[in-house]
C-alpha cells in the first residue's frame, strides 16, 4: 500500500551546513575607551583640537570604532565625559617622561646645545676664568637661531594647538568637563615650568648668566613661553608682521638676520637677566637665583 504522506527530505548532514560566523571576542571597558581615544586623535590629525570640538564627527567616530554609539558612551559614563576624556587625553604627549617641552621643541634645545659646544671657547678668557661677555654672546647667538626653529615647531605641533584651545575655552566649558579639563591644565603647566626652570638654570650656569634680583627662573619660562605662543597665534592668523628679518650681531658682531620672535625673546633676556661678575673684577655680586 502506498502512503498518502509527503515523502521527507532528506536530512543535511552537519558537514553541508554553512559554518555559522564566530562573534568577535567582547573588548573590555579599558580597551574600547583606548580605541575610541585612538580613533579621535586621527580624525584630528595634525591639526589637534579647536574650540568647542564642533569639527569631531561624533557618527564617524562610532562608524570608525565599530561598536554601537550606547557601548562607546557607556564606556566613558556618557557622551559628556567622552569629551572631557578627549580633552584630557590630548594634552597627555605635554606629560611624558616627566614633562614634553611642547613650547620648547627637542630640535630647539639641540640647537642650543649645538652652540654652546662649538662655542666654547668664548665662555673663558685667555686665563681660564669665566667671560662673561663672552657667555653673553654666546647665549645671545643661541636665541638667535634656536627660537626660528622653536618658533616654527611650535605652529606645527597639534598639542600646542589643543593646550591652547582648551585654555581659552575652559570656562565655557560644561561643569561636568570644566574641572577636570582645568586641573589637567594646571597640571601640564606647572610640569613644563618645572622642567623649564632647570634647563634655564643650566644654561645661564655655562654663560654665566642669572636671573635679575627678585626675579625667578619660573618667571623667566612664563615670559618667555608667553613671547613664543602670543607670536606664534598671530602668526596663524595670518599677522604680515613676520615676513622680514630684522639684522642685528652675529657672534663676531658681524650683521646678520634677526627674527622678530628671536628679538623679543633676547630683548626679555637682557631685561630679566644679568651676567654673573667675573670673580675679581670689584663688581657687586648678589643670589639672583631666588627659590622656585
């Protein structure tokens, strides 16, 4: 007899079956607030932060992470913290190995160092003892061509960009971001002062040189570093004032090009500072270096 019933399908073997697709391993809290960071900083490229962070593209950023927009803000405790984690985050380069010298670049300081040593003969009259106007003209040659570069590295680097940006916008700021953002500010700038004063302090050593009385090596780095930063944001607006050299003594007095960043920082040198007298000389000696 002939069974009404359907006949059945044949049963697919478990080697027939399409290999079902393994969940990628869940990232912990830590690691997803890394790649999130990660992502933002290279969206930023080399143009670090503005006011207000309206350029970030929050849906870029979440597409180019690859996790929902929930999990991303869950792992910094909401959207509001992502942004001042951000903000943080970005002036952390200022903190590494005790200090970055974002207003002070590392090519800078070579440059400095490159000179003292080529010219150290000058640093010493014929008798050994310490010159120093020679140390004076030593130094002044230093200024002269370390803060071009200085100058220059400082428009380029996108943490400068980023410190500046959040200092002046800080107060604007929501209340959740505002005192975390501010602190760290606080922090970065007492942490490069620091390191400032002692490279300071090391190079008015070698040309005898020292600080005025009741003036300070962290006051010398502020005017400084104040000189640098409020030249460099004119000249990303566009100021025409930087586009010719001024000529002023080279090392032998011989007339060379003097840039207007270089000008102004020699001419706080000269204001704040002092050489040191040469022992035996009957000049009035005094400790110019004050506590810091």
């Amino acid at each position: 007899m002939v069974s009404s019933a359907s006949p059945r399908a044949p049963r697919t073997s478990t080697t027939d079956r399409p290999a079902r697709a393994e969940r990628p391993p869940r990232m912990s809290r830590e690691e997803l607030r890394t790649r999130v960071l990660a992502a933002a900083h290279d969206m930023l490229g080399g143009d670090g932060l503005t006011v207000g962070l309206h350029h970030l593209n929050m849906e870029e950023l979440i597409r180019r992470v690859g996790v929902p927009r929930s999990s991303a803000f869950a792992a910094f405790g909401g959207k509001e913290q992502l942004m001042a984690d951000l903000m943080v985050d970005t002036l952390r380069p200022r903190l590494v190995d005790g200090g970055a010298l974002s207003i002070v670049s590392d090519g800078s300081v070579e440059e400095v160092r490159r000179i003292l040593i080529d010219n150290a003969h000058r640093l010493t009259d014929a008798a050994g003892r310490p010159d120093p106007a020679g140390g004076t003209v030593v130094l002044r040659e230093a200024v002269r061509v370390a803060l071009v570069r200085n100058f220059h590295d400082t428009m380029a680097s996108p943490e400068w960009k980023s410190y500046m940006a959040l200092s002046v916008s800080v107060n604007s700021l929501p209340a959740e971001r505002r005192q975390v953002v501010r602190e760290t500010l606080q922090q970065t700038d007492t942490v490069f002062l620091e390191r400032m004063a002692r490279f300071y302090e090391q190079i008015f050593a070698v040309v005898h040189r020292r600080p005025r009385p009741g003036v300070t090596y962290r006051q010398l780095v502020t005017a400084g570093a104040s000189v640098v930063e409020g030249l460099v944001s004119r000249a990303l607006i566009g100021s025409e004032s930087f586009s010719d050299d001024r000529r002023g003594p080279g090392l032998d007095g011989e007339d060379v090009p003097w840039s207007l960043v270089a000008t102004a920082f020699w001419a706080l040198v000269e204001g704040l500072s002092e050489e040191i007298p040469a022992p035996g000389t009957g000049a009035p000696e005094h400790d110019g270096v004050l506590s810091r």
